[in-house]
C-alpha cells in the first residue's frame, strides 16, 4: 500500500523540478548563444546559452512580480478572538449531554461543557477583522442554537460584549424554551381552526 507523501516534499520537488520544464524549452526551442554576466546580489553571474536566457526570464518575472504586488495595507487586518457564553434550558431539570448541542458556525464551536443540570457554557475561537477605521467587524451575523427537544434560538453576534485587552467577546446566555407535547401542538391547533 502506497503511503500519503509528506507536502513538504512534494513542494520541495515542485521548486526543484517545475524549472526545468520551461529551461529544457528553451534549450530544444531556442537554440541561442545569450550571455548573462555581472554581480547580482553579492555575487557574481556567468552564464551563457539557454540558461542564460532563462535566468533572466526568472529575474525580470521576479522583479515586475515584486512591483506589481499589493500593498499589504489593502488587506483587512485579522485577529483571533475567544467568543463565550452560556446556554439556559428551560422547563423540568434533565440529564442534559453536552454533545448533543448544535451550534451553528463555521469554524465549529466544539467546546460545550454541563454546568449544572441545565445549564451549558460554551467557548470558541472566530477571526475579527479589524476596520481602516479601527473598529472590529464580525464575520458573520448570528449564531444559532439547537438542542433536541427544544426550540431553537439565534442570537446576533454584534450584540457581544467585545474586550478588545483579552481578545474576547462575551455573550448574555441564551435561554431556550422546550418544545410543546404533540398533544398541546394538536390542541393548538383545534382552538384556531374555531
């Protein structure tokens, strides 16, 4: 059975053979007597035939790659903030598991834990991205909260407490109402059909 290669060692072959492609081009192509001498960053260049040519090829590319390159200030600046708080389930004490609770974000929040019997605190990680203006964005809108047997309840991120010091946001909890009975669902819906 053939194992997984390592990617650093299929970089690694990328960066030693990929060149050679287009160097034996223009060796077959281009037959040519080209000359590249002179010093270049310390030291010097002797070179002639296809090569040559396709040293400088490299060094133009690299240079007009370095001018025509983005400034870094065009990019949002992003920083890692803990988010946390706690979830509330209403209604008769049950045995509540931790697992079975569904946030909805990308990346997964994936630490819940039981404090008490209804009672679940909830820790995750979320990129913020910083405004020109200074001002922290979150990437998304709401989170939203699911517990079988229960209602589901979002709430929006902007409405955290954001302490910028700690690179955190804290959250009031969320309370979540159980799901009416089947029978309170059908006596439901006899009384508005009246």
């Amino acid at each position: 059975m053939i194992q997984s290669v390592p990617p650093f060692l299929v970089v690694l072959a990328a960066i030693i053979l990929l060149p050679l492609i287009p160097a034996l081009l223009i060796y077959i192509l281009l037959p040519s007597n080209a000359h590249v001498s002179g010093p270049l960053e310390g030291f010097s260049v002797n070179l002639t035939g296809a090569f040559a040519g396709y040293f400088a090829l490299v060094i133009l590319s690299a240079g007009i790659t370095y001018k025509i390159r983005p400034d870094e200030k065009e990019f949002p600046k992003y920083e890692e903030y803990t988010i946390m708080g706690s979830i509330d389930l209403t209604g008769p004490e049950v045995v509540v598991d931790s697992r079975m609770v569904l946030m909805s974000l990308y990346p997964p929040i994936e630490n819940v834990r039981q404090i008490g019997s209804n009672h679940l605190e909830w820790v995750g990680k979320i990129p913020m991205k910083r405004e020109s203006s200074g001002k922290l964005s979150f990437p998304y809108d709401r989170l939203v909260f699911e517990y079988p047997g229960y209602i589901a309840q979002q709430m929006y991120l902007k409405l955290g407490k954001i302490e910028e010091d700690a690179h955190k946001v804290t959250f009031e909890a969320v309370a979540m109402k159980e799901k009416p009975a089947k029978a309170d669902l059908k006596n439901v819906e006899m009384t508005g059909a009246h």
